[in-house]
C-alpha cells in the first residue's frame, strides 16, 4: 500500500511541472524619445533662426563698371519717326491690340483712313526710351503690352470713336489731344464738345446781335437814350444804391 502510493504522489524522472510561469507583457522601455507632434514641429520650424548671410567686406571686389547701351541704326529710325510724330499731329491715341484679327485690322485702317487717321506700330521698349526726355514722359505708363497708336494732323477724335465701335478687340487707354494729355473719359468728353467753325459761328452771332440792339436803340428819341442812361448811371453809383436801400425802412418806420 505504501509502495503504491510513492510510486503514485513521487514525481518521475523526466516530469515536468503542469503550470509554468510565462511572461505575457514587455517591460517599458523608456530610452526611445516619443514621436513630436506635428503642430510643435511647425511651430520649431517656424520659429527656427536663420542667420544672415555673411557679406564680403567692402573693396573684397573690383567695382562693376555700369554699361551703356548704345541704341542701333533701327532703334534711331524709329525714334526720329516717333518726334515726326509727335511734332507734327495734334491727336495721338494710345490703344491697346486684344488679339484683333488681320482682316479687321485692314477694315479699321480703311474706315481711319476716310478721315486722315493714320495707324502706327512701334515697340514700347523705343517709345519709353523716348518719350522719357520730352514733355510726354506723363504718357509713359500707357504704353504696356500690345499698343497701337492712332495719329492725324487734326484732333479727329468723333471720328476715331465712331470707327472704334465696330472693333471691340480695341480698347482706348488714353490720348494726346492739343498737347493735353486725356484720359479715356477725357477722350469721350472732348469728342462731345461743338467744333471750332460752330464756336465761331455762335461767338459772331452774339456779336451781330449786340450791335443790332445798340442800332435799334440809337434809332429812339433822344430823350428816352437820356433816361436810359441816367438810369444805368444811377444803377453804378453806390451812392444811390444806399439811398435806395434806406428808403425802404423810412417807409417802414413811418
């Protein structure tokens, strides 16, 4: 009995115990730095100092020696055709070319040409050059990108206006009118004024009118041109106007 009971509880060779101890979960490790949030990132990088480059000392150098361009053959042509220009038309409109057909282009230079406006084309980098040493340096920023210049002997501008209707491609930008630079309201506000040979006519009228009243008035009696007159002195006195001022309060007071 006893012998069975050894054999029974006693471990055998070879046995293992039935638990063993298993480690289910890893020890911190706290040697690895944690990821950066990006916001703190952003805001390091934001926030980083740049130093300034370093400048070499004065005279580390040789002096750069400033170049001038000479202007070409081309260059002066177009510059002794722009003073031609300028000398000799009284209207010179600055407009812009927004992708205008040829064919359009033909037929506006056929209308211009009824009225003896003439089409010019000349590169802006020339006309800066030029107009910077004349009195038309103020016309200067018209000229960027494409341009085209509308010139006559004559300030035409109604004509010009009424041409540009049926091309929408142009756009006026300005205008050099008499030696006055307008604008483009400008330019349509001059075109609204009467012409000269109107202004003549209502200036002649007015005087023919003026010297026909003196005629129909020496033609009265003289004694009526004394009463006229004596009024129109007593009018320019300023004695008598006190006096006409005052009357009026005597009869107030009375």
């Amino acid at each position: 009995m006893s012998a069975t009971l050894c054999l029974k509880y006693l471990p055998k060779q070879g046995w293992l115990p039935l638990t063993q101890s298993v480690r289910h979960m890893a020890k911190s490790v706290t040697r690895h730095r944690r990821p950066m949030h990006f916001i703190k990132q952003k805001l390091l990088a934001v926030t980083q100092y740049i130093p300034p480059p370093r400048t070499a000392p004065p005279g580390a150098y040789p002096p750069e020696d400033k170049r001038v361009e000479e202007d070409n053959g081309l260059t002066l042509l177009k510059k002794k055709d722009l003073k031609n220009v300028f000398q000799n038309c009284k209207m010179i409109a600055v407009l812009q070319d927004n992708n205008s057909k040829v064919e359009d282009m033909i037929i506006l230079k056929h209308k211009l040409y009824k009225h003896n406006i003439s089409v010019k084309f000349f590169p802006n980098q020339v006309v800066r050059s030029f107009l910077s040493d004349t009195v038309y340096s103020n016309m200067i920023p018209l000229f960027i990108g494409p341009t085209v210049l509308f010139v006559s002997k004559e300030p035409k501008v109604r004509e010009m206006l009424m041409a540009l209707r049926s091309s929408p491609h142009m756009t006026l930008l300005g205008a050099c009118v008499d030696n006055t630079l307008l604008s483009a309201q400008g330019v349509v506000s001059y075109s609204k004024l009467p012409s000269m040979t109107v202004i003549q006519g209502e200036v002649v009228s007015g005087l023919t009118l003026m010297t026909s009243r003196t005629a129909s008035m020496l033609q009265h009696h003289p004694a009526h041109l004394s009463a006229l007159l004596q009024q129109h002195i007593k009018q320019q006195s300023p004695d008598d106007d006190a006096t006409t001022e005052g009357e009026p309060k005597a009869e107030q007071a009375t």
